[in-house]
C-alpha cells in the first residue's frame, strides 16, 4: 500500500473497530432467509421487521435457480453485526429515489471471506476479492453484486453502523468500495472479532 491507502486503511479500520468496541457477546439469530420457492416476496423483506437492519433499495438474485439466501445477525451490542453467506448471486441497487423515499444514513463494512464482490457509483467501479473489506453509504447511489466462488457459497460479514457515531473517524474521505486488505492492522483485529462472533 501507498502512502494514501495506508492511512485511508487505517482509518477504516479504526472505524470498525470502534463499532465493535465492548461489545458482548451473544449467539446469532437467523435474520434473514431467501429460496427458490420464496424469493420472489422475500427480497422485498431484508431490512427485518421494523426496516431498522439495513437502507432500502432493491435485492435481486442474479438467477432464478438455486437460490439459497441466509443471513445471521449477532445480539451483541447496538449495532447490527451480520453473516450473509449464499449459494447464489445477489444484486443491490440504492437510487437517488431510494435516498430521497428513505433518509436513513448508515455506513456498512463489508469484509468479504468467500466469493467476489463488485461495487459501483458515479466515480467508479470496484472489486473486492476474499480477503478484502470495503464501505457503502446509505447517502450515497450504487450497484452492487455478490457472486459465490464456483461450486460453492458465498460469504461475508457486514456491520451496520449510523453514520454520526463513527463521523469523527470516518469523515467523507473514504470511497465507497474502495477495497482495502484485512491481513494487517486494526482490519485484521476487526476480521477476527467477526470469527468470535459468529464461533
């Protein structure tokens, strides 16, 4: 890493970091599931029952077949800490009419384990590989893919976090999607939190 994407990793990582700070922990629950037989009512479900778990836009598989969807969210603490893991390719697309229909304003931390992930917004497109954590705001348009490693699932980790409580650290600087690598630093402590989580 440059110079520039070594503070930037930094400071993504301080960010995520404080999201999980004294946090206790307590066994996940099934928050989220999407099949074959029900996707197409259940896509339209994934923000939970009082729409409080994530930003509205909308969820589509990339196929029809073999849709196989389930996402775990941890008890512990305030904020929402996820375990998406699919068998199948999902789309997200957020919209300026999302943005202006739904003025939650959240930043997510994505930390990819299995499969790819693609990101992309007016500035440009992104991908992250296993291995890799990016951020998407709620304030913010774009398009995003999931696709599972061939013959297998799909995973990932995401924390939901309001925008105000991690501004201070965060602040504006950070693309959304911008890759950057969990195998050092305060992102690899973040990514091994999330293993204690779910363990």
């Amino acid at each position: 890493l440059n110079r520039d994407s070594y503070s930037q990793s930094h400071i993504v990582g301080r960010s995520a970091v404080r999201a999980f700070w004294e946090k206790d922990k307590q066994m996940p629950v099934l928050a989220f599931d999407m099949t074959t037989a029900n996707h197409e009512s259940r896509r339209f479900e994934f923000r939970g029952t009082n729409k409080a778990d994530y930003y509205d836009g909308d969820l589509k598989p990339l196929s029809s077949n073999n849709i196989d969807v389930r996402i775990e969210k941890s008890l512990a603490g305030e904020y929402a800490i996820c375990k998406e893991v699919s068998r199948s390719g999902l789309a997200f697309r957020r919209s300026w009419g999302h943005i202006r229909n739904d003025k939650t304003n959240l930043v997510i931390f994505w930390f990819l384990r299995k499969g790819q992930m693609s990101i992309a917004h007016a500035g440009g497109r992104h991908v992250l590989h296993a291995g890799e954590c990016a951020i998407t705001r709620s304030t913010r348009p774009f398009y995003m893919e999931l696709v599972p490693p061939e013959n297998g699932e799909l995973e990932v980790m995401h924390v939901v976090v309001p925008s105000h409580k991690i501004y201070a650290v965060l602040g504006e600087t950070i693309e959304v999607g911008r890759p950057f690598p969990t195998s050092s630093g305060e992102l690899a402590l973040t990514d091994r939190i999330l293993d204690l989580v779910f363990e």
